[in-house]
C-alpha cells in the first residue's frame, strides 16, 4: 500500500447508547482505491459519516495527510478536500443540474467551474445534456452521476461514495463503476468506496475490506477477498451485475 491519506484507528461510534462502530482500522493510501463491504445494516454509512465528522468518533482517531481531523466541524472536513456522495444521493430536487453542480464548486468558490463543469460532463455526458433540468425530474442512475459530479466539483483529494449502485439497473451500475474506475486511472484519484455489490466493489478495488456488526473482520487485495469461498458465498451469491 501507499502511504495512507487516510488512517482509522479504534474508531467506535455510537447512536445513543448503541455502538455502532466497535473498533474500526482503515487504511486508503494515496491513488488507491479501497472498497468496504457488508451487509446492510454493518456500519458501513456509519464509518462513512464518522469520516465526515457527523457522528462524532467517541474513541479512537481520524488522520487525513498526517492531520488529527477527528474533533473537527464536517464543514472543515470538507475544506480539506474531502467529498462525498452520500447514500440515498441527496441532490437538491428543486435546483436544476447546473445549479447543484455550482453548489458542489462552492468550497473553491467557483474559481474553476467552467474547467471543471467540462471535465464531469466528459465523464458523464448524460448531465450535458440536462443541465437546465431540475435534478428531482432525473432518473435514479442520472441523479447518482449528478451525486458524484457534485461532489467532484470540489477538486477532492479523497473521493468518498456511498452505496453509489443502490437501486440502479445493471447497465447503468456498469456506467457508474466505469467512471470510477476512469477517475482512479486518469486522474489518479484516492477513492473510498462502501458498496453492498460486493462483485464490482472488489473487482474495482486495489484493497478491501469486510466489515460485520461494525467491526472489520477480513482486509486483503480486491483479487484475494473475491477468490476466498467464504465471500463468494455471503457476498457473492447471484451477485454479478
């Protein structure tokens, strides 16, 4: 591995009295693409939202490039160019294409939109072409492209997506996944992927991990976890999309 962008360590996160993360190691290096995988209700969102400072980490730390980011507001989380595309995608269903894409360029204040509205529509050329259309009349894989598309607008040192195939038809999931895969390869973007389709996650992934009832219990390379027969078959099972 690289050397790590972003370290978690002994992570526990709690909802209430419940502890939903119960110890958690992560590594993403730099240029890597690192996959998490699990059922749902695992705690992968959950680690997901830890990152981004919303839950709070009760125990353990959070490093991005060195800097301790575990106590700090999402908003400067955000401000160290780390970008989400959250679960459930989010967009904002009354503002058109464009305008939810001008709201992700916000953390750099517009300096590079035109530049930057250019090279997410070259990834995504279905958002070319709706730009004046409000993003809550998209279909679900159009509003999950304009997700990631927002989120790229920030210029991210750290791409985060969250369960970015839920719902989709399996021509568009392969779309999306294409796109990841072009983003790691041409622009050599550090990318954090949770994902239930544990088939594409791991076959995308330099490195993965397993996590159950909020703790990891296997890591290895894409290749070694999609090889071992105890993933295939929690995982794996009528799986390939």
């Amino acid at each position: 591995m690289s050397e790590a962008l972003l370290s978690v360590r002994g992570v526990r996160t709690f909802y209430g009295s419940i502890m939903a993360l119960k110890g958690v190691d992560i590594d993403v290096g730099e240029g890597e693409i690192v996959s998490l995988i699990g059922a749902n209700g695992a705690g992968k969102s959950t680690l997901m939202m830890t990152i981004c400072g919303s839950p709070r980490a009760r125990d353990g730390a959070i490093t991005f490039d060195g800097r301790d980011i575990t106590r700090l507001a999402t908003h400067d989380i955000a401000r160290l160019r780390i970008a989400q595309a959250p679960e459930g995608r989010r967009i904002f269903g009354r503002m058109t294409v464009l305008e939810n894409l001008q709201m992700g360029a916000e953390i750099d204040r517009l300096r590079h939109f035109d530049e930057d509205l250019e090279r997410v529509t070259k990834l995504f050329p279905r958002l070319r072409e709706r730009l004046a259309q409000r993003g809550g009349t998209l279909s679900g894989g159009e509003q999950q492209m304009l997700a990631i598309a927002r989120a790229l607008m920030s210029r991210p040192r750290l791409l985060m997506l969250d369960e970015p195939s839920l719902g989709l038809a399996p021509i568009i999931v392969r779309q999306i996944f294409d796109a990841i895969r072009e983003l790691n390869k041409r622009e050599g973007m550090t990318i954090f992927l949770v994902e239930q389709n544990a088939y594409h996650a791991l076959r995308l992934a330099d490195r993965g991990y397993v996590m159950v009832n909020g703790l990891i219990t296997m890591q290895g390379t894409g290749r070694e976890l999609l090889e071992r027969p105890d993933i295939r078959a929690a995982y794996l099972e009528g799986g390939r999309h």
